[in-house]
C-alpha cells in the first residue's frame, strides 16, 4: 500500500490554503492548514505530517518566530513562503533552519518540486512516485530510469529523465521555467541560462521523429507536455 505524505500549510491566506490543499490532494498528499503561529506550533507539538509549509507573514507569532520554537523540537522539514523579496530574508530564513524558501507569488508546481526534493533529502520519498506514468504513446518508469515510445526503450540522460518526468507529471499542464530549475537545481532559473532550453530540445527530438510537438513552448510561461496516441 502507498503511503500518503502529510503536508501541514500555514498561511493566514484561506483561499491560498483551500487552493493548495486541492492541489496536493490531486498528487496524493494529505493536507492540513492552520492560520497563526499559535495553532501551527500546537501541530508540531502533536506531530503526524512529514513537511511544513510556512508562512513568514503571520498573526500571532510570524513565521520566524514559529520557526525557531519549531526547531527547538521536532527535526521536521520546513519549506517558507514570502511575499517579501529580499534577499536577507532568505537567508535568515535558512540560517534559521529552514530547509527551503520560496517567494511569493509562486507557480504551485515548483512549489510541489521543492516538497519533493526536500522529502528525498530528509529520506521520506513519495512512494507514489515510483509508480511508472503512462501519457500518450510514452511511458516512464521512475525506478528504473526508463523511458519507452510506443513500447520502444529511448535512450536519454539523468537530467533529461528528470526534464520529461516533472513535464509528465503535469501533462496538459503548464511548468513554468522556474518550476522545472526547481527540480534540477533546486534554485529559480535566471534570464541567461539556456541549459534547460537545451535539454527540452534532445528531448524533443528523441521523442517526436517528426510528428509534431510532444513538448510544447508556451510562450513567456513555460512548457506543456501534450499527450497524444500517434496511429500504429
């Protein structure tokens, strides 16, 4: 059986909070939200969810103070969120003992990115993403790093692998820029760099031979893996 990760959000935003939760209850996480600082340090002291979503900009106690109460307890891993853009703000929200910072306003798939790789370092990976994902006439398999069109094996690197599987993953879907440099660097991509760019590129010529776009540009937004079944 797959075990469901639990994600407890803290934000005084409720309709940011329903919309999150709705969001990661479609990729197989439970959700939980609180809306002060209070109520999110009672949780901790309680326990049972593998991940915090923290807001800095809290009633009652911010998300610092929160922050550092928590970390005077529990080891468990803490993501932040900002509308402040300032770069001393991350960094004392690191130094704090956060495990990632994230600025508002944010793409949620990047967001659910950095979930993921903050629970593969904490060692509590989602099982479910072990599953192998089927869209169109292409499937990959997570475990063993493999990729197959039309039920032929496709040769492509780590960081590829990695590209298609976040594009799967959201197929139909916009992922912006920064939610794919999210999953490889764990950083926001940055106007000069064109690595991404070029690995969407290989990709894409591995997988289309000539039949149109599987990946998609999205001008100005992103990139849309587009599913479809080409005739046997």
């Amino acid at each position: 059986m797959v075990e469901e990760r639990t994600l407890l959000l803290v934000d005084d935003d409720l309709d940011l909070c329903m919309l999150m939760g709705d969001f990661f209850g479609q990729h197989g996480y439970r959700t939980a939200a609180v809306h002060d600082g209070r109520d999110a340090l009672a949780w901790v002291a309680r326990g049972g969810f593998d991940l915090l979503v923290l807001d800095v900009m809290l009633p009652v106690l911010d998300g610092f103070q929160v922050l550092q109460q928590v970390r005077k307890r529990s080891t468990v891993p803490v993501i932040m969120l900002t509308a402040r853009t300032s770069g001393l703000e991350r960094v004392k929200g690191l130094n704090s003992g956060a495990d990632d910072y994230l600025p508002k306003p944010f793409e949620p798939e990047e967001l659910l990115a950095r979930i993921r790789a903050v629970l593969r370092r904490a060692g509590k990976p989602d099982a479910s993403q072990n599953a192998p994902i089927q869209s169109g006439d292409v499937r990959l398999d997570p475990r063993s790093h493999q990729v197959w069109l039309r039920g032929e094996p496709v040769n492509i690197t780590a960081i590829e692998f990695d590209i298609l599987e976040c594009l799967m993953r959201s197929a139909g879907r916009v992922v912006s820029r920064d939610g794919l440099a999210a999953v490889l660097y764990q950083r926001e991509s940055t106007p000069y760099e064109r690595a991404i760019d070029v690995h969407i590129s290989h990709l894409r010529r591995k997988l289309e031979h000539g039949s149109g776009a599987v990946i998609q540009t999205v001008r100005g937004s992103g990139y849309l893996f587009a599913p479809r079944i080409r005739p046997a």
